[in-house]
C-alpha cells in the first residue's frame, strides 16, 4: 500500500508546484501506487491550493478511448463505492470540501466508475481518508508550522513508498531526503518512480519480501553467488614446517 505525501514549502514555485501536484493526483484516475494522495503544506500555501482546484475543475472526466480525455473510469462499482466513501467520511470528520468529484456522468457513460477529481482540506491524520489509501483522484491537503512538523506527519504515516517536497531551498531539500523514511523521495519531482536500473524502494508498510524488485536488487534475486577463494605461492613450504588449526584465510602468507 501506499500514501504518498508531497511537502510543499513557502518559497515553492507556486504554478509548477500547482501542475505537478495536479497531474501527480489525478492522472490514471489517482490508480497508481506511486500517485501523490496528500498535499502538506508548511506554512502560507500562496495561493497554491485554490490553482490546484481550479486546474482540477478543467481536467476532462471520461472514457479513455474519447479523445481529450484526463480522468478515466476507477477500476470497478466497488472501488467507487470505496472512494466516495472515503470522501464522505472525511466530510463528516471535519474536512471541507473544496471540489467534489462524486456524482460525476460523463455524457454516454452514465453508468461508467467516474470519481472526478476531489479535494479535501483541512485533514488531519486522525481522519479515515488520511490512514486509508484511497486509490482514487482524490488529494487531501494539510498544513502544518515548520518542516519538523511536516517530516514527523510524512513518518508518523505507516506507509513509505514515495514522497516529494517542493522547494527551492537546497538546505530544505537535503534535511528532508535525510530524514524522512521513505523509500523513493522526489525534490520538485511528484512521481519519484526510478528509472530501471535502480531499484523500486519502497519501505516500511509499502514493501514486502527480502528485497526490492529491479535494478541491481532485482538482479540479485536471480543471482545465486559463487564464492572462489585461492592461494598460489611462489615457494613451496620447507619440509617439516608446522601444520596450522586456523582458519586458511585468517593465516599470514
């Protein structure tokens, strides 16, 4: 499972960060392990949070055979069912809706798995919708006081697949990647998905088995190791010299 956080910082690129968190959420319908599910925003959000909603409100809902379209369908009746549930609890808790893609019917699909994009503020991590993964183009947007605070809500999640801060403070930057426990972290990159020769990082919650998968630890899953260990002497050893009861290898040649 997943519950990929995205810190934004107050001197983050307002538009870029906008866009990035925009197609980071909603894109594949919010169905992929490595999609940004929670905004946290330190401090003023600059007007950050209302261009993610109006630029959510202009992504087209639909098929994914129709031209133009963004957003397709969720997976299946259950799995809407299961996000606008999501959505609604949080609702209950205390969130405020800022755009609500429930209800949703694009024109000839009436009957289609549609959740349009959906935006959540005001969660806090006592919330459903914040301790579940959603798997849905729904974004929660938090804000706390300083990046201690975002770094102890990003680690206090049980999940550690992917995250991302927003920033252009290199200072920020480097205290965050090493503090964090995450597996795959992005700086002003929303996906953090790692090219093939590395490996998928995933940790905590958001991994299972004894190793990662591609890149060198996908290699050495398919590797059985052969170790060779050898001696060649320039001489050979005086007849009558000693015999030695230690280890080969921890003897001096």
């Amino acid at each position: 499972g997943a519950k990929n956080p995205a810190v934004v910082m107050p001197d983050a690129n307002p538009e870029a960060t906008a866009n990035a968190l925009v197609g980071a959420a909603f894109g594949a319908a919010g169905q992929r392990c490595m999609a940004i599910t929670t905004a946290v925003f330190v401090g003023d959000d600059n007007g950050i949070m209302d261009a993610i909603v109006e630029k959510a409100m202009r992504l087209k809902v639909g098929a994914g055979c129709e031209p133009g379209v963004e957003v397709g369908p969720v997976i299946s009746p259950a799995a809407k069912a299961r996000i606008e549930g999501l959505i609604a609890s949080g609702v209950e808790a205390g969130a405020r809706l800022l755009l609500d893609g429930r209800g949703v019917k694009p024109t000839g699909y009436e009957a289609g798995n549609f959740v349009g994009p959906t935006v959540l503020a005001g969660v806090t991590p006592d919330m459903e919708c914040y301790q579940q993964e959603i798997f849905g183009p729904v974004l929660l947007c938090m804000r706390v006081d300083s990046l201690d605070a975002a770094i102890e809500v990003v680690n206090g999640n049980r999940y550690g697949n992917g995250t991302a801060i927003f920033t252009r403070s290199g200072s920020a930057a480097r205290r965050y990647q090493n503090e964090v426990d995450v597996g795959q972290v992005g700086i002003n990159i929303p996906i953090p998905v790692p090219l093939p020769f590395f490996s998928f990082t995933g940790s905590r919650a958001s991994f299972a088995g004894s190793s990662n998968f591609y890149g060198k630890a996908g290699v050495q899953f398919y590797t059985q190791t052969k170790t060779i260990t050898a001696s060649w002497r320039e001489v050979d050893e005086l007849a009558g010299s000693a015999a030695h009861v230690v280890m080969p290898t921890s003897q001096k040649v």
